[in-house]
C-alpha cells in the first residue's frame, strides 16, 4: 500500500506539469551540465527547489503565488525535467553545491530558500554547508535524519527497485521534458540510492543559525515528533508569553495532508509563508 502510494504520488506530481504551458527559461554551466531554471517576479530574491521526480510546474501554484512579492528563481536539480543527468550520485551534499554553483554563476550573493521533500532537504544541506549564502529558510516535509522517518517508508526503502519505475506513466512523463529521454534507468538508479543516503545532521543542525520554518503534513513522511524534534533544535517551542522573544524559526503542521498534499494547499502555505519572509508575526496579549 505504501509502495502504490508514493509511485502514484510522484506519478501524479510529474504528470501535473503537463496540464500547464510550457515554461520559458534558461540554462546555465553547473558542474557538468546544463541547469535549467526560471525567474519570475520582482522583489526581494527567493530560490525554489522542487521535489524528487518533480519538475517546476509540478510545484504547482505556490510558485506564480510567491512571485507576486518576491524574485522567484526556480530550479529543475540534475536529471529532473529540463536539466539533464550526469554520470555522478544524486546525493544532497552534491545538490547543494549545485544550487550554491547556481547562485555563484549568476551572481546571487544571498537568498531567501524555498524546498519541498527532496529540495527541502537539499536546501537544508545548502545551509550547513554554504550558510553565507541562505538568508531565510523554508523547508517543506523534511527530515533531518533517516530515523525520524515512518517505519512503513523506512521499510519499503529496501524493496526499491528501477522495475518499480521504469514502463510505467511516471517514465512517459519524465521523457517529455528530459534532455535524453532515454536516461530513465541509470536516473532512477540514482534516485534509489538517494533513498539510501544516510542521514544523520543533527549536530550540524543544532549549529545552525538561519531562521526557519518548518512545515510537514500530520501524515507526512516523516514522524510529527521528528518534525517537533528538528524545531526545538532551532530553538522553537518555548512559552511565548513569558517575557522573551519569539524564536527566530517556526513550525506550520497542515491538517488531514499526506506528503504529496503538502505542495498544493497554495494559500495555506503562502498564508505561513509569506509573514515568515516578511518577519511578521501575529499580535499576543502580552
């Protein structure tokens, strides 16, 4: 059941991006390949980075929504959509060096960061590893260390296999927008592997000083202790009406939301979103 449900969420996700027009962008040299990506927007500069399998049109509405105030600079990470593979792992130390790589090639000293799932984590390591270079931090369903995944998805990570991928519609939909569509195999090997990496960040985390909101699902991929866990960590959870300040980081759990449900809920997440980036925070008694 839980195997159906992630290829049919990734499935869903990839073949979202179809029922939009197609994009206008452009590529830059980023360790060995070409880089697609998109600016949009005006204001104050935002780097988007999407999901596993996913592309920037399947991040749906969130993106023309955070444009409206913000300069939004989209990314497609190697291999997803419009940026072709490589012969190198797909780890997420090599997918935030590939984002700190971007921002050097086009002149982006600094940025607010904006990921869900598999960019999430990406722009997590983005900060621990350039944190000059990451001003503000918004991480959608991620997990800092691969224990504080459900047990179901930390059991089904063994039984991943390119068969589980390759024939099916997810395959047809990467091949519409890939470089080479016949990279699939070698693609999803990769992502596998991925699946494997071990996580395990929580000193480099507890070290972290970006403000950061943390959102997940309450049946999201990950625990809700963990996603609790990783915002003590950012000193979040204290008593507010105490007599100290707020934390600099915040926590958002959206009702009734499964992982792939987290992206859509547009207005809900610009409702978290955009007062975090603002430094907006509601009015108390005290």
């Amino acid at each position: 059941m839980i195997r159906a449900a992630i290829i049919a969420g990734a499935m869903l996700m990839t073949t979202t991006a179809f029922a939009q027009s197609e994009p206008v962008g452009q590529t830059v040299p980023v360790n060995g390949m070409e880089l697609y990506y998109e600016v949009s927007g005006e204001g104050d500069p935002l780097v988007v980075l999407h999901g596993a399998y996913m592309n920037i049109p399947a991040m749906g509405g969130i993106i023309p929504k955070l444009a409206e105030t913000h300069k939004v600079y989209a990314l497609e990470f190697q291999g997803h959509g419009r940026t072709g593979d490589i012969d190198r792992p797909i780890t997420y130390p090599n997918l935030a060096n590939d984002v700190a790589t971007f921002m050097d090639a086009i002149g982006l000293e600094k940025a607010d960061v904006l990921g869900y799932s598999m960019g999430a984590a990406a722009a997590l390591r983005l900060a621990i590893d350039f944190p000059e270079k990451v001003d503000q931090l918004v991480v959608a369903s991620v997990s800092y260390d691969m224990a504080g995944s459900q047990p179901e998805f930390l059991a089904m990570i063994p039984t991943m296999s390119p068969e589980m991928f390759i024939g099916s519609p997810m395959e047809d939909a990467w091949k519409q927008f890939a470089p080479n569509p016949d990279g699939f195999r070698p693609f999803v090997e990769r992502m596998i592997a991925l699946e494997h990496e071990q996580l395990a960040w929580e000193e480099e985390v507890r070290t972290l000083k970006t403000p950061m909101l943390i959102i997940a699902g309450d049946a999201d991929m990950m625990t809700l202790e963990h996603v609790v866990s990783l915002f003590r960590l950012m000193g979040g959870g204290a008593p507010g009406d105490m007599g100290k300040p707020l934390a600099a980081s915040r926590l958002a759990i959206l009702p009734a939301t499964s992982h792939t449900a987290v992206i859509d809920q547009v207005d809900l997440l610009h409702g978290f979103i955009e007062p975090f980036l603002r430094g907006e925070t509601p009015k108390g008694m005290f």
